[in-house]
C-alpha cells in the first residue's frame, strides 16, 4: 500500500509517500518560517494562503522524487487537526478531492498522533507499548502508547507548552522567531554555574507539567541585570538547563511508575541538543532504550502523517466524502 501523506496543520506544508513494504519513498516540505518572521510569530491567514500556493506542486514534487504517478497512490492521508482551521482546511480539501478523484480512500489523521509514531519510521524495531514524551510549540505531553491508537495521557502542561515558553522567552531575550533555535545557539555561549531557575512541578507527585513560572524567572532576572550579552547568554542557558532537567526527572518517574523500558520522544523541540542529551542521560540510568527521530522527523512533517496514515488504512479506517478539520482535538 502507498499513501500519500498532507500536513499543512500549522506553518509548514508537508507532503510524503509512504510504502508499506518499501518504506518512506519521498518526503518534502515548504517552511512558512521566513514568511511570519518580519510578524514574529504566525500569522493564520498568510499561513493558509501559502499552503495554497505550496501544496499542490509540492505534491507533484514529491510524486516526482518518488518515480509516481498520482493513479499509482493506494490511498491519501492528511492532517485533520489538533491545529490552525484555515490551514487545516487546505490540507483537508485537497487531501479529499485528490482521493474522491482518484477513487481511493482518505483517512484523517491525528496531528500528534502523528508525531508519537514518527520515530517509528526510522527504526522498525521500536515496537508499542513505549512511553513517549510529546514536546512541541503546541503540546507537551507524556503519553503511554499502548498499540496504534490506544494511548494514555499520563501528564500534560498545566499552561505553557515548552516550546512555547522557548518561543516566549527567545522574544524577552531580544531573539526572532522561531525563538527555541536561537534560543538553543545563544544558551551555547551561558555560562551554567552563574543562574538557577526552579525545575517547575518535580517536588510533587504526578506527571504534569508547568512552564509559565520560568517565563515570569526570566523576566525578573533579565530586570536585575544590564542585560548584556553575556546576561542574556547566560538566562538562556539557564532556563534551558531547567526545563531539560524537568523533562528529564518527569520522563524518569513516568519510566519507573509504569515499568515501560522504551522512552521516545518527538515533537520540535527534540531538535534541542541539550534536551536529547539529558533524555539520553535519563534512558541509560534506567536501563531503558530511547529512541529520538532526526531533526527533520521532529518538527512538522507530511512523512509521520503518510506512516499514521498507511497504519490507520490498514487497519480499515476510512473517511466519507465531509472534510475533517478540528482545531481543538484530543488524542
Ligand atoms: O513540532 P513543531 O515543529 O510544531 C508544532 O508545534 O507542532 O514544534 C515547533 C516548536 C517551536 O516552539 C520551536 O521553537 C521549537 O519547537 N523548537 C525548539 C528547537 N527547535 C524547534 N525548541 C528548543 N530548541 C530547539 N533547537
Ligand atoms: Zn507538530
């Protein structure tokens, strides 16, 4: 079976081929990230419109790359949310016309479902049940995945996602969008000894998380300095080394409280070297196995949705002819 893969949920516009036999054939993406930068953040209505202009050569594009026709696809999944609902109803629209014209099935798929099994893409020997930890500009989950499409939310965010605190923090730093990478480069040059910020949440019980506390850390500590580079460098560094460490003992207790051995982590803020290495840090201490998708795989992609969605049409599940599109939509 070939899928075709759409994702178009937030600012990127995604699109992939997935064989179940042969694996991830091609896979494309168009970054929004210059186009909302001079807004210094996403702006819903140009995101929409160039997923308009984007997606329909970047389908034919990446058709191209994979030596394919359209009448050679077995069937179309796209992204039908949790996300922006203009942005959504690109991928939506398109994804239902192509399969209705083409006369295969279509199927919807969860965005952050999506994310939980991208690293299975990369290693067919990850296998469910595992724990995954979710940590994207819109999420930050820890979820046990029992088998494709039983999961247990075990903790969550309480406000801030982390990647929207690094997005957050990045702009009280005086630092563009999107804030968590160059928040990640300006970290590189803090000095680690000189700020402590609190580990949000780790004193109690429970797997919930918090981050809007932090921002408020910066905020103060940034008003005390003179807010030279090197101050700026070294807030950086210590709010990454907070929130790294929260991840880190909270991705320990959900470990040891449900007895899983695989930890996987996903979503675009695992781009973050310091955030992979402590999760790693935490795997080896308890004897279990970690697996991280590349870079590429963490952030937004049309590859994770065409593999959910070869998973979800082969087990049955199929779409009518009414688009799917939610905005709000829990897994
Ligand atoms: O998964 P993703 O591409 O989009 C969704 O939110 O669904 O994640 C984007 C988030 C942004 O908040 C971005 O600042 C953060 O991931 N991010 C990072 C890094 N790269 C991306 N955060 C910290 N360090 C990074 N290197
Ligand atoms: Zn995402």
């Amino acid at each position: 079976m070939r899928v075709l893969g759409i994702e178009t949920s937030c600012d990127e516009t995604g699109v992939a081929v997935y064989d179940a036999h042969r694996g991830l054939l091609a896979h494309r993406l168009h970054s929004q990230v210059a186009l909302h930068a001079p807004y210094g953040g996403i702006v819903p209505e140009l995101a929409s419109r160039d997923h308009i202009r984007r997606l329909t050569p970047l389908i034919h594009a990446t058709l191209d790359d994979a030596g394919l026709t359209l009448s050679q696809l077995d069937g179309i999944a796209y992204t039908a949310g949790p996300g922006l609902i203009g942005a959504l109803l690109v991928g939506a629209s398109v994804g239902h016309s192509l399969a209705w014209s083409l006369g295969r099935p279509v199927v919807a798929v969860h965005h952050l479902e999506g994310h939980l099994l991208a690293p299975l893409l990369e290693s067919p020997a990850l296998t469910p049940p595992f724990l995954a930890l979710l940590i994207s500009g819109g999420h930050t989950l820890l979820v046990e995945v029992r088998e494709l499409g039983r999961y247990r939310i075990l903790g969550e965010s309480i406000d801030d996602a982390v990647g929207e605190a690094f997005d957050k923090v990045a702009k009280m730093l005086g630092l563009g969008y999107p804030g968590g990478p160059a928040l990640e480069k300006l970290a590189r040059a803090g000095d680690p000894a000189r700020f402590r910020f609190p580990r949000p949440m780790t004193e109690r019980p429970g797997l919930d998380f918090s981050f809007s506390g932090l921002k408020t850390c910066v905020m103060n500590t940034l008003a005390k300095t003179a807010a030279t580079d090197q101050d700026k460098a070294d807030i950086a560094r210590a709010f990454q080394e907070a929130v790294a460490d929260t991840l880190a003992i909270k991705c320990r207790r959900a470990l040891r409280q449900t007895g899983l051995k695989t930890l996987v982590a996903a979503g675009g803020v695992c781009a973050n070297q310091t955030i992979r290495q402590r999760l790693q840090t935490v795997a080896e201490t308890e004897g279990a196995r970690l697996f991280l998708p590349r870079p590429e795989f963490c952030t937004d992609n049309g590859a994770m949705i065409a593999f959910a969605g070869c998973l979800r049409l082969q087990a049955g599940q199929r779409e009518g002819l009414a688009i799917q599109a939610r905005a709000r939509w829990s897994l």
